[in-house]
RNA sequence: GGAGGGGUUCCCGAGCGGCCAAAGGGAGCAGACUGUAAAUCUGCCGGCGGAGCCUACGGAGGUUCGAAUCCUCCCCCCUCCA
C-alpha cells in the first residue's frame, strides 16, 4: 500500500486543513501530533498506553537507532514496528537534527556527517545514502531526508552553503530510496532568510517528495521569525502533499502552525516537560513540584479524561515527582501527551465544523494552553 | 573511675588564627526545557531595603589588632579500657 494523502478540507478564515495520510501501517487524521520516540520508546509509556493517549503516528530516530542498537539488529528481528511493538505508522528522523544538537560531535563534509557517538566516543560516517538504508532496514512509514538543521543564528552566507548541501542530499536520498512501502519526505532549510526558504522550495519540489518539511526551526530564533517562515513559506508547498513542521511546538506553536496550514508537528515538550513537571492544562500552568500542590486533592485538569486525571490528585503527583518515583514520569507523561491529542482532536474537529478561526482566536486568548 | 574522639548555619559534613555568613552534599524554594547526549540543567537557600550592618560555628570567660579556629572552666555525645 503506497503513501497517500488525502486533502479532505480547507479552513475558509486560515490557511488551515484537514486531512488524511495513509501509511503501511495506518491512518493519520492530520493536523497530526507526532510524541517522540527517539530510541524506539516514547520515554515512560508503553505503545498501549500511546495508543490510549490517542496517539496515531510517533517518531523513531535514525541516529541513535543506527548506533543502538543498529539497524541491522532491528531489521533482523522484524523492524522497528514489531521491535518495539508499536504497529501504528513510524516516521523516523534522518539524524539532521544530531547534525545539529551534537554539534561538538560532528564534522560535516560535502559527502555527508562524521559523527563521533556520544555513547563511546567512535566514529561514524552518516552519508544521504546512509541515512536511507538505515531508515529503510528501520522499516518506518515516512523517512526523512538527511539535512543539515542550520544553527541559529547564522549569517546570510553560512545558511546558503548549509542550505546548498541539503538541497544535494536530498537528491542523493531521493536516489537511495528503494522501498516504494515508505514515504519520504523533503525538507526545506533556509534558515531566518525568507528568499533563501523560498529558494529552497523551489529547488525540492522538482524532486516530487511525497512530504514536505519545515526544518531548522525553533533552534533559539525569536518566535516571530518561526511564525513567519511557517506563515509565507507553508503556502508555496504543494496542496496534494502533507506538509510537516519539524521540532514544533508549544500548544499555541501548534494552534499558529494549523492556521498556516501545516499537517503534521513533533516535539519533546510533551514528554521531556512531563518528566520535569511541567504539565498542561487548558487553564493554568502546572509545576507540579511547586509547593503549592502539597495538598491539592484535585486533579491536574477537571476537565481532562486521561488515565491520571481520572486517578490521581496533584497532591499525589507532587509527591511522586518529589520523591522521585518512575510512576510520576509515567503518569504527567500520559497527561501530557493525551492532552496534545486531545488538542489536535479539538483542532481537526474544529476545522470539520467550519470555526477553527473561531478556535485559534478563543484558544490564543487563553495563553495558548499553558 | 581511666584513656581517647567529638559538638559547625534545617540535616549530614569540611574548615582548624584574618581571603568565613563559613567548602561539598542533602532537604527546601523557584526557574528553564521546541525534528530528545535531558528521570536533565540553572538560580536562590541566617536576618535587615542595598554599599553595609546585625546575629551565628555547645555555654561562659580569656589571649589577640583579629577567633569557628588558640587557652581555661562548664555542659552534652561517642569509642575503648576497668
């Protein structure tokens, strides 16, 4: 069963759609959230407890899966999807984002990265081809193409040679690829340049991905210059293709994104804040190891119906997280990442009943969910 | 009864004449986190509005320009011997 994408409708106020990917393992309702699962775990919860949070599609990621366990280990023993037990849709990462988070770690050549692991310190060639054949024996529904997510900030002429060398890999992976089964997305670089992003779009369409991606944001550039680059830059791709913004967001990054008519969004602020007490509601923001919850019997979000508002008071979920119980990661995760399906299930409903401008303008009013 | 060791800021614990409001932990309080080197990291943590002053290293005296640090006595605690 080949990638498809299904435009299903388009937001009259906004830019926004609602729409539909069909992958080899599944259905993804988009605007998607995508909760990371970079070392095929999405850290603290069981693929059940992902599915229950109502989570359709997560994300794997190619360099660390390649140094560990290895690929070949894992296409050995069935693919990602039946190692670790997930048989919804994988998108992976190409490692484009290590490029630039190991950044001490790394030498880029012309031909690809030289990465030095930071498990033990060996070295290790990640060429566009590389990036391919990992993601392929990995087995994931939609790969990414190996970039280079240029740092910010960075100078006219730093981003345009960065940008130059991921427009040449993403011939080089669109060359590689030999699985008709998996997508491959694109993905535009360009930096804080507008002209450069647009120049990038022109230069990938050519290259016909059955995905196209916003990279190399928020990597530290003011929020305006992200929103900005979503906002011009999303409506020059092709409307028959799904359109991804990388490493985004906040609730209200998401909300802003939709409206610019992006599909699908990843981030670790679900569950990385999840294991640092950050949890979301639709009212107020919840540290919760604040002093303050000590005795609060109520739970995280009255109005919320994941597995830990349901169960648990926030007294107790202080006191887990204080006491530095496994439990607690367990269980503010849940709440995190149910809360971001539950956000992109209000946004696809929204759109399905014509007043997601109506949505966006009541949700930004709130402070944008946290 | 004899011989040693020790009492330090909420707790543990270093300091053993000035650079000491006193290392380092812990606890406590707060903050950060955006394609995950993150169950991580950062800040605050005696009092008073700051430069500064006050109160603090078991208690009371003393030596000294200056004492948590040296001396005397006292009060506690621990170990060993009888």
């Amino acid at each position: 069963m080949p990638f498809q994408f299904n435009l299903i409708k388009k937001d009259t106020g906004t830019s926004a759609r609602l729409g539909q990917m069909t992958t080899a393992h599944g259905i993804v309702d988009t605007p998607a959230f995508m909760p990371v699962g970079t070392q095929a775990t999405v850290k603290s919860l069981t693929p059940e407890q992902i599915r229950t949070c109502g989570a359709q599609i997560i994300l794997g990621n190619t360099y660390h899966l390649y140094l560990r366990p290895g690929h070949e280990t894992i296409k050995k023993l069935g693919g990602l999807h039946k190692f670790m037990n997930w048989p919804g849709p994988i998108l992976t990462d190409s490692g484009g984002f290590q490029v630039y988070s190991l950044g001490k770690l790394r030498k880029i050549t012309d031909d690809g990265v030289i990465f030095q692991s930071h498990i033990d310190g060996s070295k290790h060639f990640l060429t566009p081809k590389k990036a391919l054949e990992i993601q392929e024996a990995l087995g994931s529904d939609i790969m990414m193409c190996l970039d280079e997510c240029t740092p910010y900030p960075a100078t006219f002429a730093q981003t345009q040679k960065s940008l130059a060398l991921t427009m040449e890999w993403a011939k080089l992976c669109k060359e590689a690829k030999t699985n008709p089964e998996q997508a491959l997305f694109g993905i535009v670089q360009g930096g804080t340049y507008l002209d450069l992003r647009r120049q990038a779009v022109e230069e990938i369409l050519p290259l016909n991905f059955d995905g196209y991606a916003l990279g190399g944001v928020s990597v530290g550039e003011p929020k305006e210059i992200m929103y900005a680059i979503a906002e011009t830059i999303t409506p020059l791709l092709p409307e028959d293709k799904p359109r991804y913004l990388m490493g985004v967001g906040t609730p209200e990054d998401i909300v802003y994104g939709v409206s610019c008519g992006i599909d699908m969004f990843d981030c670790v602020i679900p569950t990385r804040s999840a294991r640092h007490g950050l949890l979301f509601t639709n009212s107020e923001k919840i540290v919760i190891k604040n002093a303050r919850f000590r005795e609060d019997d109520a739970p995280i979000d009255e109005t919320c119906d994941c597995y830990t508002c349901r169960n648990f008071s926030r007294a107790y979920l202080r006191h887990l997280y204080i006491a530095g119980e496994i439990l607690a990661m367990v269980l503010n995760t849940i709440h995190n990442v149910h809360y971001y399906m539950r956000l992109l299930e209000q946004i696809r409903a929204a759109l399905e009943e014509n007043c997601f401008t109506q949505f966006k303008n009541t949700f930004m009013k709130k402070g944008g969910g946290v």
